[in-house]
C-alpha cells in the first residue's frame, strides 16, 4: 500500500521533494521540479547560496534568474540549511559533490554527510536518489548498507535508486528537461516510483536493471570522452614534431560522415566529471584486479597537456628572443570550457602556477570568472582587456575560446599570440601560434 499510496502522490504532484546540493546540479534539478509544480526544498550547507537564492539572485548561469524568483515568491521552491526539513519530505535527490583526495582515491565525505543527514531525519516511504557521480556500488554500500543498520529495507518501507547527473554546463541545446535520464533501482518499485517523480519534468527516461549499472554508465560516457580527447592531443604532439597542423587534419577528418566523431586537443581537461570520472572507475576496477590501462595512459597524456603548453609558450618566445622568466603573460580565459563560469579542474590554474613559478608576470582576463584564488588563497582578479595591457604584453595565452572575444582586435593588438584552442583560425598573422 505504501507504494501506491507514494505513487498516487507523485502522479497527482502532491509529493514534497527534496535536493540535497544546490549546485551546477542541484540547483537545476530543484528548479525543473518546481517549474511542473512540485513543492521542492533545496538545502544546502553554504549558507551564502541559500541567501543568495532567498534573495532572488542566481548564480549558476545556466538556470534562469526569473524562474528562481517567481518560483520562490510563489513558494514552490524553499532554500534552506536546515536538513530538519526531511521529515516532512516524501523524495530526496542527492546531488553533492564526489572529488578526488590528493592520493586520487575518492573522496565520500560530501555523500557521507548527507547520509548522516538523512539518517537524523529518516522516516517510511522516503524515496532517495542519490544523483552524484561515484563509482560502482556507491548506493549499495554507502546508503543501503548505512540505513540497514538503522532497520531500513530498501524496497520494503524505503526505496532507493541512483540517476547520474548529466549536466553540460553552458548547453543550450540540452538541458535538464531534454536530456534523457537513466535510472536504475535496488528494485523494481524503486524504479518506477523514481521514473514517475522524473518523467513529470524529464522527456525521456530509461531504466537500467540496477544501482551499479546505473552508475558505470556515467563513468563510461566521461571515460569515452577523456581518451578520445587523450588521444587527439597526442596527435597534436606528433603533428607539432612532423609540421603538420592538426587543426587541418581533424578539419579534413570531420567530413567524413561516418565512422568518425570530431575531437579536439587543448591545453588540458576540466569541469567535474572527465577529469575524475575515469579515476573512479580505475579505482574501483583494481579491487577486482583489473586494471583500466586506457584510463591510465588517458589521464597522464591529458594531465600532461599543462605542460607541454608552458613548454611550447617557452619555445615561442624564446623565437622572439625572449624568455618566460620577467616576461609579462596574459592568459585569456580561466574558465575550462567556452561561455560558461566554471573553473573546476580548470588547466588553466595549473598552467597560471606552472608559468608563475617559472617567473612569468601573468595576469589573466575572463568575461565569465571575475576571480579566482591562487595555490597561496590570494584572490587574483580578471583584468580588463584593453588595448595599451595588449601591447604591454609579452605574449597572450589564450587558453578558452569564449565567444565574446573579439579574435581580430586581439590579434592587431597583440605582441604574441599563443592559441590552444584554434580560436584565430580566421585571423591571420604571423604572430599566432598555434598548440
């Protein structure tokens, strides 16, 4: 009875959800839930985001500022610390964080605490999805196994799945809603109740036969994106010793309409899942004695892409007689992909410290990331890119193509130019050079 009882609920959109997380993911999530008609409280321990949002004002650029106010003046979406606010709840997504300690092993203390959270509060009937991105047997072994010892029966008196998250940050073809979900249940019923909740705001869902499916499948899709791109960027080191241009190459290779898929080399990977998704699983896969060797060789070459990019920096302005130490280097762009504001696990940090240590005066400009905090906390501002910082520059680095950018005026105005990217590939010059 208590199935159909939640079910009827989440149908007729009488279910008190819940999003634990209100971050790139979170908070999108929560936000899609409210617009249908959901009563949806978001909780999060950052008490700057919460009062951010009670204000009216969001700061994750991919979910509208307009729907954030209307939704909370109309009281369907409730911002809150308090976690206290699961007793009365009938789901509760998880959506927080899962980075990699320095020993790149996977760091659980975010997806422990909401546990303990829920454990606080824990009652009969609760749907719980944890959504964020972890290796396989997460759910079974970190929320099953947690909320037994408390006399909880996933699929008997509770019901438990994983969805992972498949957010792209800066997207504007695919989003939340048009993005088809994945979901796999410790059971059937689990299943079905967490595809009723998502199907009221999500196009298209499809059901995995369990959690652990349901969370490699995450790990597959970054995993084949982070050897593609391992593998075109060691083309890019092989096309720069033979004097060929990449950039032709894959150009020429992407007419092919099938058989092939367009890749394409940078000064590194960002963002929180491809850098980290394929170390969870390489993690995981070594307790069975398996060792991922693609991942592996993947993650060295795309973890090496830093610096090869201060290598060939040093090499172009040593051309110019030149040399990094006392030069004056303005990076263009912080952000680890165009148009967005996300700096995790952005190569762009690495590569600003790597040049740094190397005596370089480096400042950098983004129209999207305002600041970021350097290895010794201090905060080091965008600066504003005109014309008279151009032409006191060394060399300008440009590491994100962002849209906004004005390639040819940079171009005229610019000493050096370093591209990563391509972005100047229909400016000519001879002061361009290219990864």
């Amino acid at each position: 009875m208590a199935y159909e009882h939640l079910l009827e609920k989440i149908k007729n959109k009488s279910v008190v959800a819940s999003v634990i997380g209100l971050g790139y993911v979170g908070l999108p999530l929560a936000v899609e839930m409210a617009k249908q008609g959901l009563k949806v409280f978001g909780i999060d321990i950052d008490e700057t985001k919460v009062r951010s949002l009670e204000e009216r004002y969001s700061y994750v650029s991919d979910v509208n500022q307009e729907d954030v106010a209307k939704l909370i003046a109309n009281g369907k979406f409730i911002p809150t610390t308090d976690f206290s606010i699961l007793k009365q709840v009938d789901t509760v997504s998880i959506c927080v964080p899962t980075p990699l300690r320095k020993t790149k092993e996977p760091d659980m203390s975010y997806i422990n605490s909401a546990v303990s959270q829920i454990k606080k509060y824990m009652h009969n009937d609760l749907l719980i999805i944890l959504e964020s991105t972890t290796y396989p047997g997460t759910t079974e072994e970190v929320i099953e196994k947690e909320l037994n010892k408390e006399g909880y029966a996933a699929g008997e008196n509770y019901w438990l799945c994983f969805s992972p998250e498949r957010i792209d940050p800066g997207n504007h073809q695919y989003n939340t809603k048009n993005t088809p979900k994945v979901i796999g249940g410790t059971t059937e019923q689990c299943s079905m109740l967490a595809k009723a909740l998502y199907e009221i705001f999500i196009e298209e869902i499809i059901i995995v036969s369990s959690t652990k499916a349901a969370e490699l499948v995450k790990l597959l899709e970054n995993t084949f994106r982070a050897v593609n791109i391992a593998l075109v960027n060691e083309m890019a080191l092989m096309c720069n010793r033979m004097g060929i241009d990449i950039w032709e190459v894959i150009d020429s290779a992407g007419t092919k309409p099938f058989g092939f898929m367009t890749f394409s080399p940078g000064p590194g990977i960002g963002g929180h899942c491809i850098p980290l998704d394929p170390v969870y699983l390489s993690w995981k896969a070594k307790m069975y004695a398996f060792y991922n060797r693609f991942i592996e060789l993947a993650s060295d070459i795309n973890g090496n892409m830093p610096y090869y990019v201060v290598t060939k920096l040093a090499d172009v302005l040593n051309h110019h007689g030149k040399c990094i130490n006392g030069s004056k280097i303005i990076i263009l762009g912080m952000a680890y992909k165009k148009n967005i504001d996300d700096i995790r696990e952005s190569p762009g940090l690495e590569i600003y410290e790597l040049l740094r240590k190397k005596g370089a005066k480096v400042e950098f400009n983004d129209p999207f990331v305002k600041s970021f905090k350097n290895q010794e906390g201090e905060c080091i501002d965008s600066i504003e890119l005109t014309q008279q910082e151009l032409n006191k520059a060394d060399c300008v680095l440009l590491l994100t193509n962002h849209t906004l950018y004005e390639y040819k005026w940079i171009s005229e105005n610019s000493q050096i130019i370093f591209d990563t990217r391509n972005a100047f590939r229909d400016v000519q010059g001879e002061n361009i050079y290219k990864l």
